[in-house]
C-alpha cells in the first residue's frame, strides 16, 4: 500500500509531459518572399515607356511574353528578381539604363475540395487562411471534420503536404482538402 502514492505520482508526472504545448510544425513551408508561377498576372511598369507598361500573364513554361525581348523567365522568382530581368533584358540594345517594377496584378488562385459546399478553384486574396478559404467555398458539409485539414503545396519540385489547422496560411496554387469526420 505504502507504493501506492509513489506510482501514482510517477504516473501523474508521465501524463503531464504529455500535455506540454508546443509551436505547431507543418511540411509545408509559411515563411518567405512570394515566388511567381504559372497563372499569376504581373503589372510591369518601364518607366518612361506607356507602351511597355501593362499586366502581363506569367505562361506555361513560367515566363511573361515581353514585348521587344521575347519571353522573360519568371517562375520562382520574386517580383524584385523579375524587375532585374527585364531590366537587363531592355538594356540590352532596346533602351538605355531602363527603370522597370514589377508588381502582382492578380494571383493565381487556390484550390479546394472535400467535405465544403462548392469545391472548385478560387480566387486567391492576400493573407488568406485555411478558414476563409473554406468560407470562400461556401461553408463546411455536415459531414465535414472542422478541426483540421490537409493543404497540399508545391516546394521546388516536389509536392508536400501537411495537416494544418484553420488558422494556417494558404498560398495561391495551394490545394485545401477538408476531410470528412469519423463519429
């Protein structure tokens, strides 16, 4: 009897470990500067030029059809790295000491399927979440397990996937999968 107190305390102290919190950890990458890809529209602006200075859709093979120099490769490249690219490109026999800024027109949109209303593609909004996505998407089914979610992510070359809360930023071109609950 008298090893009864210290197995229980023992046992108390195991269990409390268990309930420590933690900072989530997710596959899918939520830092850093936004690449472009396939579907954005970039508004390019060539300084002294209102004929070059238009929006411009980033194509299949990720690069923007610019006039005077051809297709500029774009894809995962930030909005920065795409300026320095046309620029170079112009100055190169086109115009002298060109002054080029690219900016985000329209992002390419996210995905979403599962236990939702309206599964499809969607309008990406900047700073969106897993829950107004799901909003975007008309709600949840009755069916639908609203705790989690599985977002699917292109990083580099690989597609990745991790299971993340509502609060988890989604990206464009993210896919959101919302399962269906188990009583």
């Amino acid at each position: 009897m008298r090893w009864l107190p210290i197995v229980a305390l023992t046992f108390s102290l195991a269990l409390t470990g268990c309930a420590t919190t933690r900072p989530a950890t997710y596959l899918v990458e939520t830092k850093g500067p936004y690449q472009l890809d396939t579907g954005d529209v970039v508004r390019v602006t060539v300084y002294g030029d209102a004929e070059l200075s238009k929006s411009y859709k980033v194509d299949d093979s990720g690069a923007i059809a610019f006039p005077l120099v051809g297709p500029v490769a774009v894809r995962g490249g930030t909005t920065e790295q795409a300026s320095a690219r046309l620029s170079s490109a112009l100055a190169n026999g086109f115009l002298r000491d060109p002054d080029v800024a690219v900016e985000i027109d329209q992002y390419r949109p996210f995905f979403i399927q599962g236990e939702i209303r309206n599964a499809g593609q969607f309008t990406y909004v900047y700073g969106m979440t897993v829950r107004a996505a799901i909003s975007t998407a008309g709600g949840y089914t009755d069916t639908a397990d609203r705790n989690q979610v599985v977002v699917y992510r292109r990083q580099g070359n690989q597609m990745v996937k991790g299971v993340v809360n509502l609060d988890f930023p989604i990206y464009p071109g993210d896919t959101v999968v919302v399962s269906e609950r188990w009583f």
